[in-house]
C-alpha cells in the first residue's frame, strides 16, 4: 500500500497491495533454480526412454544433459518431459509426437473469466514484429499453423492483489509451437 515493511509477522490483507520488484524476484528465484537443476524426477524408466517431472525455470537442453530431446517444454513451463536413451527410441517416439498420436493436458491461471466453457483457438503462430524476442498470433507468410483447445476447470473472483477475475483451465494443444499456449490466450484476451 506504498509503505515498506520489514516486519515478518506484518499481516496482509486481501485488500492490500504488495510490490516485489525483479530484482528481488531473481534474488528469490536463484537457490530455486539452482536446487531443481539438481534434481531429476523420474516418473517412469524403460530401456529406450525415461519420463521426468522438469521443473520451471530451467531450459529442456540444460535438464536432459547428454539425453536426447523428444520435445521440448518452455523454459519457465514445468510438467512431464519425456527424454530418448538413444537415436532409435529419439525418432520413434518424436514420430508419435508429429502423427499426432500423443495427447498433452497443461493447466493454466488467465485472466479475467474465459468464456464459453469449452472451446479452440485457431492462429498462426510467428515472431512479433513489434518485440522479436516474442512470438504472438500472425496471418504473416511465415507463421506457423497453431491449434489450442481449452476446457474451463474454475472461476475465481477478485483474485487477491491481482484485482482481477481469473479462470484455471485446461489447455489441449494439438501442436507444439513456441509459447503456443501463451500465445494464443493473450491473443484472445486472456493472458
């Protein structure tokens, strides 16, 4: 609420408002990133491929080492990666990922209440023009074919220092763009 307070029994309120700057976040986030690189979660082993639980904040590359990627997961995404053991299990397993045949389920907090219940975004996917750095929906030549299917799992109201409505949900992407998720609920005003 504008004020500093040092104090660790201060109570908040739902009413107040907190402000944590970047740096302050990164200090925070530092020991986190540096604790989930060294730990691997194995969810299922087998003699070609392993699944493991690859938390946020480090990239796909840095967590698998010398394995080899079936997919990717964004860097600040955590969730189920599954990683080949050799070239053969590698190009067995990504052939799967482009028929189609797996089916990916992603939890996501947007904001504001997303409505109909259940639906699909249909967008191209390429490079901002305004921020490189950033991907967002594009008609442009080179944009990639992108398909998202959400399904609404709750609402909530008025949510805490936000002020903002927000909806959990399931998201279904039948592709596997960059950010596509992101992309496609901020393009619809949901970010």
């Amino acid at each position: 609420n504008g004020k500093i307070t040092k104090k660790p029994d201060f109570i908040v309120k739902d009413t107040d408002t907190i402000v944590v700057s970047s740096d302050q976040i990164s200090d925070f986030l530092r020991p986190l990133k540096k604790d989930s690189e060294k730990n691997q979660k194995i969810i299922f082993d087998s003699k070609g491929f392993f699944i493991a639980d690859k938390p946020p904040f480090v990239s796909t590359e840095e967590y698998i080492g010398d394995f080899l990627p079936v997919h990717r997961l964004d860097k600040n995404t955590s969730g189920v990666l599954v990683i080949a053991k050799n070239p053969v299990s590698q190009a067995l397993l990504q052939g799967q990922w482009k028929a189609r045949e797996v089916k990916k389920t992603y939890l996501a907090l947007v904001k504001g209440h997303l409505s109909p219940l259940k639906g699909a975004i249909e967008g191209g996917i390429a490079r901002s023009r305004r921020d490189r750095t950033k991907m967002s929906i594009s008609n442009a030549p080179k944009a990639r074919n992108a398909y998202t299917e959400y399904e609404v799992v709750k609402y909530f109201n008025r949510a805490s220092q936000l002020n903002s409505d927000l909806t959990l949900l399931k998201a279904f992407p039948a592709t596997g763009r960059t950010h596509q998720i992101r992309v496609h609920l901020a393009g619809i005003g949901h970010p």
